[in-house]
C-alpha cells in the first residue's frame, strides 16, 4: 500500500479538509480531487453504491490527487474488509457506541498481529499479486487509517474505555446523529449537542487521538478547528452542488 498522506498529516498535527460523497459518480470524486480538497468520504451508509462503483471512486481518487475514505455501511466485518480490498485509504464506520464495537473495527481493518483481517493478494489494495502478501499486510497494517464515527450520547460516554483498548486514528463526532440520541433531531446546534462535541475533543486530546466532525459552512468548520477538530468533513457532494446551482439561479433574478 502507498504511504497514506493524510494519515501522516494528521499525525503531524495539520488539519485536513474533506467532503462527504452520495453521488454515484467517479468524475464527482476526480472534481474535488482537482479543486483541492484533501480526502473524500464515499458514503455507503447513505449513497447509493455497491462495491465495483466503490473501487472506480477510488480509482477516481488516486487519479485526482485525493485521499479516498470509505463510510461503510454498517460496523459488518465484511463491510471493512470489501472497502479495503477495493484501495481505499481507510474505513469511517458509523455508530460505534461500545468498546466491543471498536476493537471490532480493529480487528477487521488490521493484518494480524494487529488484528485478523482476511487474507488474498488478488485485490486492487494487493495490486493484484504483483508484491509479496507479507510486504503489502505490513505495508497496510502501517497506512490503512480507522475512523470511527461516534453518534450517540452513548458512544461519547463509552469513549475513554474504547479508545483504551482499540488504537483507532480518528474519533469522528456526527453531530446529526448525536442530536437524535440527545432527543433533539436536527438541532445541530443546540448547546447540548456542542456539549457532547467538546467533551468528545477532550477525551480524544486526552489519549492523543486525532478528532473530526461535520460542518455545514466555512466559518463552522474553522470554529471547529480552533477548538482542535483536525480532520473536517466539509458539506456533502450533494449540497455543495445544490447551494452552487441555486447561487446561479439567483444572480439572474
């Protein structure tokens, strides 16, 4: 596996730009690729993908320059493992809530010793048995990164013990999500949602874990940031393309 830039970013505490993708569609990861932003987050969870469109996103991504991250659908272990074997850089899998889920994405991510992911070297991330299988499951035990997505009032208060015993590299907090445990759908912004968020950073600072989040605009996502949020999924394929179209719309009337 190549050297992962933006697991090294990270690790050298730069903050790192990205957006969430839904749109079926390679050229929409190559765009982002080319305007510049760091990483994609191709959502299995929410877009509608299966897994050969997966692997020509990724495709997409390592024509374009950009850093091609795989929301699985579900925690499944086969869900982490067809996102990896396709090349992708790393997993973001939702709704960790408990340390067995954590050390779950651990154990399916990682090569052993560090966990016990199935093994072929006839894969796109093994370039197709054109190296040795021990040089690629050392190469990917050093580069594949693991995000979990934190989204519940549970999974923030489980957070210490889970990051105790599973080395993920990112703790991402969905404040979406986290509104809806918290009994308050959609109020993104409520203060018992920023509440949560601010207590996730700590902990996460505390263990000298990477952070990310959601934000829906520049001045959100660099609020974010000063408070030590790294790794920042900007907007969503969808709404980018939606505010820029209707933005036209508006300059002709």
């Amino acid at each position: 596996m190549k050297r992962n830039v933006l697991k090294s970013r990270l690790k050298n505490g730069e903050n790192v730009i990205g957006t969430f993708v839904c749109i079926n569609s390679p050229a929409v990861v190559e765009i982002f690729g080319y305007a510049g932003f760091d990483f994609v987050i191709i959502d299995m969870e929410h877009g509608p993908f299966n897994f050969e469109t997966v692997e020509n996103m990724i495709r997409a991504s390592e024509a374009s320059g950009i850093t091609p991250i795989v929301r699985t659908p579900s925690s499944e272990e086969t869900y982490i493992l067809r996102a990896l074997e396709c090349g992708a850089a790393g997993v973001q899998v939702p709704h960790v809530d408990d340390v067995k889920t954590a050390k779950s994405v651990i154990e399916a991510a990682m090569y052993f010793p560090k966990g016990m992911r199935g093994v072929s070297p006839y894969t796109k991330a093994a370039q197709y048995a054109s190296v040795d299988p021990r040089t690629h499951m050392e190469s990917s035990n050093s580069e594949v990164m693991t995000i979990i997505h934190i989204e519940s009032h549970e999974g923030i208060n489980n957070l210490p013990e889970m990051l105790d015993e599973a080395p993920v590299d990112v703790v991402f907090l969905g404040p979406y999500d986290l509104s809806q445990s918290l009994g308050i759908p959609g109020l993104v912004n409520d203060q018992r949602v920023a509440e949560n968020i601010m207590r996730g950073i700590k902990i996460c600072k505390e263990k000298g874990v990477s952070v990310g989040t959601f934000a829906e605009s520049p001045e959100n996502a660099k609020k974010w940031m000063s408070m030590g949020i790294q790794y920042i999924a900007y907007s969503v394929d969808i709404g980018i393309f939606m505010r820029a179209a209707k933005q036209i719309i508006q300059n002709f009337k």
